[in-house]
C-alpha cells in the first residue's frame, strides 16, 4: 500500500490569492506576508510556499489575477466590434 501524502487543502493557491486579496484589502500592503495569509487561509505557515517562493512571488500573483479581472470587465463593457 503506498503512503499518501498528508497534504490536502483543496485549492490551496486560489485560497492564498483569496486570503492574500483580503488581507490588502483591510490593511495595504503593511499588512501583507506568507504567514498572514497562511493564518488567513487556515493552513500552515509553510503550506504557500508550496505555490509562492516568496511575498513577492505572491503579490505578482495576486496583481496578475487582478489584471486578469480587469481585462475581463473591460472586455465585457466594451466588446471587439463584428468584422466588416
């Protein structure tokens, strides 16, 4: 019988994203750091850095889900025009 691994959080890097977002949110960027957002997320101090090396790692991260997310709403405010 093979050993599992006893890590198992579901979405452990849409969690941190989430807890990350929140966190600046309530208190800027002062408030911002690996232990914070595992606190947060429920998870261990070591468990985001399974998806983010380091707080910078993380707050690109979180700035490119926020790029995303404007680039979707503007796309839906302003839709490609049809071909001639």
């Amino acid at each position: 019988m093979a050993r599992t691994s006893a890590y198992h959080h579901g979405d452990l890097r849409a969690a941190c994203l989430r807890a990350a977002r929140e966190l600046l949110e309530e208190d800027g960027s002062a408030g911002l750091s690996l232990r914070a957002v595992a606190r947060r997320a429920g998870v261990s101090a070591t468990a985001p850095y399974r998806h983010y090396a380091d707080r910078e790692a993380l707050v690109s991260a979180v700035a490119a889900e926020g790029y995303r997310e404007l680039a979707e709403h503007l796309a839906g405010a302003h839709p490609a025009p049809p071909g001639p």
